[in-house]
C-alpha cells in the first residue's frame, strides 16, 4: 500500500474525575491521533502519553513534535508491505514508542479496513469478548476506596486493581483483604520503591495475597526487580519497565517479573504488542492489556489486542463513561452485563471516530 496522507492531531478531553497516583494527578487527557488513508481506505490510530513527562520520558508534546517532524515525513507517500513494515520502517528512529505506536496501530485499523476484516481477528485474536478489571486511583480515604472496590465487586469485575504508593500502601492493602477476604487484586506501584529502602513494605504485602505487585521499583529497571522476585512470593508484573521485546527478553532471562502489562503505546505499537503476548504465552507468563487515557478509538484498539490467547489476566479496558462526559467515537466503548467489551466482528474496531467531536477536541492538526 502506498500512503497517500496522514493527518496528525492533538485532542484534548478533560476527564469526569481528578486521577491520582504516586507520581501526580491528572485532570485531562492530551492524546494523538493519526489517520492514515492509502489506496482510498482510511485506519485511526491513537496514542495517550500523559501530558506531562511522569510515566514515561515522552510525553504528549514530545509525541508531537517526533511524529510532526520526523516520523510522518518518513512514511509519508511510502510504499508499505503491509501493517508490520511500519515498525521496521521506523526502527532506525531510537526510542520514542508513544510517538511511534499512533501511526503504527492507524496502519493495523487500515489494514483490517483494507481486507474487510475485525482487526481482533488480523492480529490473532480468538476470543469474542474480553473481561474488564476496574482500577482505583489513590482515594480521598480508606473508606472512599472500599465503597468504590463495593460497587465493582457487585458490578461484577473479574479482578480489582488499586494504585499505592508511600503512606498509602499496606493500610490500604489490609482494608481491602479485611473488607472482601476471596477478591482478586493486585497493586499498581507505578516505580514508587526501591529495593534499597522498601524491601520490608513489599514483603509484608505477601501477607494479602495479591495476584501481582506491579511495577515495584525504578521505571528503568530490570535487575532489582529480579532479586525482588528472589525475595517475595507475589508475583512481581513489569510495566512501565519494559518499553521493547528486547526489554521483555531481558526480564525473561533475568526473570525480573512473573507477569507483563502489555501497553501498545509504551512499546511501539501492536506488532510489538502481539510479539510480546506471543513470547509471555510460551513462557507460561500470564499477560494482560494495559491502557492509559485513550480515547474510544485506542480503547477500541485495546479491546481487539486483548482477543489474544495469551492475555490471561483481565485487562485495564475502560467504559466511555469511566473517564469522559463526550468520548471521540460512535459508539462509545461500553461494558456488557458481565463486565466485558464484544470483539469486534465488523471491520476494524466496530468503533467509528465521530468526525465533529474530534474537531471539538482537536487543539492542534497538520497533514503530510
Ligand atoms: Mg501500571
């Protein structure tokens, strides 16, 4: 396929409620998205860093300014063998996963468009619904948190999963075990430790029987994380730190973790993204699908990955409603009566980008 046109823009939606973790709060999305319309087909993709550089390095303007100034100008009116070409296309271009996975997942939608297929089924995907896990930010109070872990046990979500972070971890932990004694749980650290100075906290949560400990310590680190996993029986589950497969190669030989957050953006987008759930899958690792602030359309993409086999572990799969008043897609992701989204059996996501209020949000576009 040759690339016709890409069109970057930069929408910004503020979101129903503040958003706190250990590493600040957020009250807006600021995310991208990429048309890419070839041989007369259009796909979407989108990519959500946070507007400021706290989870990752990059962030929203950075995404910005890489896709703007280098990234589409190098696709721009190329030939492409397909989807997969984009990824290696870019990979002379080091780093910067967000800013490649918003082109990179648009080439997967086109495609799927392209062969008239759901883009669930183009990546491998076999399920026909996926299960959705809610998330708690960190609360107000211990018992703001547990009225809210009450309303999505009885909504049905197969697991739970709360941010801590200092001053707010094993009190927490404990109040939730004490209050639902057979929940599936686990916590989100977000990089918050280190081994140096945490080990007593993190070895006391294996007191509680969590399913995972997320992202313990630093976001660039693989080798603590594996003498970590020597000194605790919780399965430790990496995020922010692997941003490759060769990060996930390098955790596997060290075994650094015992479970992988799979998030297209931080890694380069759905090829890197199969890959990686291809790899945990023959390793025997559970895998889930991680999101940030997407939009309906990411959201749509993240339903479809999760149709993969080896996502074991319900995913961080969001309802429109969950964090906007007015979402960019028609229709707008809603959870099914069991707590999971429908694959798609249409072309592509099922979810159509809802042209006027995507102008609305949109602060900044440009064409190549
Ligand atoms: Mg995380």
């Amino acid at each position: 396929m040759r690339i016709d046109c890409i069109e970057l823009r930069y929408c910004e939606l503020p979101l129903t409620e503040p958003w706190r973790t250990s590493f600040g709060t957020d009250t807006e999305t600021h995310t991208l998205l990429v048309r890419l319309i070839a041989d007369g087909v259009e796909g979407w993709g989108e990519s959500s860093p946070l507007p400021r550089p706290t989870y990752s390095p990059e962030c929203s303007a950075t995404c910005w300014a890489v896709l703007a100034e280098v990234l589409l100008p190098a696709l721009a009116g190329a030939e492409l063998n397909g989807p997969a070409d984009v990824a290696r296309r870019l990979a002379p271009f080091r780093g910067n996963p967000f800013a490649k996975a918003a082109v990179e997942t648009a080439a997967w939608d086109l495609e799927a468009h392209r062969r008239g297929e759901p883009l669930g089924r183009l990546l491998g995907g076999t399920r026909s619904e996926v299960e959705a896990g809610a998330d708690f930010g960190i609360q107000t109070s211990i018992d703001v948190l547990l009225e809210k872990v009450a309303a999505a046990v009885a909504a049905g979500h197969p697991r739970i999963k709360l941010k801590i972070g200092h001053g707010h971890d094993i009190e927490v932990v404990r109040a939730v075990r004490e209050a639902f004694p057979d929940l599936v749980f686990h916590v989100d650290c977000n990089a918050c430790y280190s081994l140096a100075d945490d080990l007593p906290t993190l070895q006391a949560l294996d007191a509680f029987e969590l399913a995972m400990i997320e992202q313990p310590l630093h976001y660039r680190d693989l080798v603590d994380h594996a003498e970590l996993q020597r000194r605790i029986a919780t399965p430790v589950c990496l995020d922010e730190s692997v941003h490759s497969v060769r990060d996930f190669e390098l955790a596997l030989r060290l075994g650094s973790c015992r479970a992988i957050n799979i998030k297209p953006g931080r890694i380069g987008g759905l090829a890197a993204a199969v890959e990686i759930e291809r790899r945990a899958r023959e390793a025997g690792m559970p895998a889930w699908v991680g999101g940030m602030f997407e939009s309906g359309i990411g959201v749509g993409l993240l339903i479809e990955l999760a149709s993969l086999p080896g996502f074991t572990y319900p995913g961080d799969l969001f309802p429109s409603e969950r964090f906007y008043a007015e979402d960019l897609t028609a229709p707008v992701p809603r959870l099914g009566p069991e707590c999971t989204f429908a694959v798609s059996t249409e072309p592509g996501t099922g979810y159509q980008p809802h042209i006027d209020r995507i102008e609305r949000a949109t602060t900044r576009v440009e064409h190549f």
